[in-house]
C-alpha cells in the first residue's frame, strides 16, 4: 500500500482564499505555516513546485476595482497582469531560495514540445534549489478565467513533473459527507480509495467570489492526480495544526489514494 508519507516531490496548490483572504489584495497571514511546512520539506531534501492563485486578488487590491463589481474578462486579465508581479513579490519574501515564476496555459500542457520545456525548466530550477511558482497565464486565456481552475492546473503539473503528491490547500477541512456550510451534522471523510460520482454529487459548487474552483473542481483534480498515481491531500490551509501534522507524517483534511502503485511498476 503507498503512504502519501513518503513522497519525494509535493505540488502544492494554493487558492485565493488563503491568499487574499479579505477577497481582494494579498496577505501572509495563512501563508506562514505554509511557509514553514515548505523549509521542511525542502530540508529533507524533498522537490516543491507551488501552483499560486491570486494574481487576479492581487491586482484588485492594487487598483480600484472590487470583485464584488462585476467586471469584463479583459479588466480581470489587467487586473491579473497587474497582480501577478506583486504576488511573485509576496511569496518571495517567505523563502531565502529563489522563488522562480512559470506562467502556463492548458494548450501549453497539451502541447508536447512546451510541457516538455516547461517539465525541464521546472526539473533544472529545482536542482537549482529554486521553488517554481506556477499559476495560469491569465492575459492570454479567456476559457480559464471564466470557469476558473488553477486545482485542475495543478494535477496536471504534478502529473507533467511525475510528483507523488498533490496537495490543495484551501478553506475547508476537506471532502465532507453533506455541504458542511449548509449541514451542522456534516461528517469530514478523511480517506477516499477511489473517487466514485457519489463524491461529485455531494461537491457544491463555490460561492466565493474571488475562487473560481469550488470542491467540483478540486475533486476532478484529486481524481485526475489519484488516476495518475499521484495521492491527493484536500486540507484546510487556514488552519497552522493543519501544517503541523503533515510535517508528523499524519495525515489530515481528505486523503484521495493514488490509484496506482508506482512501486510495483517501477519494481
Ligand atoms: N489564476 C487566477 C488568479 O491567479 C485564479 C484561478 C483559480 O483560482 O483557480 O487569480
């Protein structure tokens, strides 16, 4: 049986939620426990890849416009351009490594020459000891602005990077049994062997203005990556214990098992 444990390469994914928690701007509030488990990981001497929302967060803060007003994809994509350089700054000051920013879009992965250039510079920054920071290329998509989805982005970089684990930080524990917003009784289902559309049933979509995801969007993810052979953590990012255990090695949030045992292929 795999152990998300004993992972050599982790692509965490962090949503704007933890980012921009006040919906617009960027703060490190949820970031340094993050942080943290980061330098952990890195001094046992594991490879990190981060995909960053919050570029869009970023820029409206920066500027006058609020998410709460409706805007035009074309002033999201300013704001977008606008944020992304103040958020490679705010992650930079997290970490002494350099923080190294990689912008891609879902016809870059497609492509076999580009994710092939965008699977060596990521290899090459992390034998640097840089720490790739990967978000949408926002300026030239329209498609994923719109229905968002910097979760689906991240399982298919960690699948490009063969890591062996995804972990999506985000606002809730995890994967709950009913909606936990709308449900006192609502039960966190810590570990899931196979995704089964039962689960998608009970994912609502979001109602966060500024994530554009939703736990749809993160299960497809988790499924993705789980299929790929990659486990899946869905884990709640605002909370330090959440940070705390998995430097343990204990597991926390919802568990998705890879559905592949890549030892046994590679054996
Ligand atoms: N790429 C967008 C941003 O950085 C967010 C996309 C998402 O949250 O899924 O603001």
């Amino acid at each position: 049986m795999q152990d998300f444990c004993h992972f050599q390469k982790v692509v965490i994914k962090v949503g704007s939620a933890l980012i921009a928690p006040e919906g617009r701007g960027s703060s490190v509030r949820y970031l340094l426990s993050l942080a943290d488990f980061v330098h952990h990981c890195l001094q046992q001497g594991k490879d990190v890849v981060i995909v960053s929302s919050g570029s869009v967060a970023a820029g409206s803060g920066l500027t006058n416009h609020h998410l709460a007003q409706k805007l035009s994809i074309p002033q999201k994509q300013a704001l977008a351009s606008i944020g992304q350089t103040h958020l490679m700054q705010h992650w930079q000051k997290l970490f002494d490594n350099h923080c190294a920013q990689i912008l891609l879009t879902r016809s870059d992965l497609e492509s076999l020459q580009r994710r092939a250039n965008a699977k060596n510079t990521i290899n090459t920054l992390l034998s640097m000891q840089a720490i790739p920071i990967i978000n949408e290329n926002d300026s030239v998509v329209v498609d994923e602005l719109v229905v968002g989805d910097n979760d689906n982005l991240a399982a298919q970089v960690a699948e490009m990077c063969n890591a062996d684990l995804l972990i999506i930080c985000s606002d809730v524990e995890g994967l709950f049994d009913k909606n936990p917003k709308t449900h006192d009784k609502a039960q966190l289902i810590p570990l899931v062997e196979k995704i089964e559309d039962s689960h998608f049933a009970i994912a609502g979509a979001t109602d966060n203005p500024i994530a554009t995801g939703g736990m749809q969007t993160k299960l497809q993810a988790a499924k993705f990556a789980s299929d790929a052979g990659i486990d899946t953590l869905i884990v709640n990012g605002r909370n330090v214990e959440t940070f705390e255990r998995l430097k343990r090695n204990q597991t926390t949030g919802t568990w998705f098992k890879s559905q592949i045992n890549k030892e046994s292929h590679n054996g």
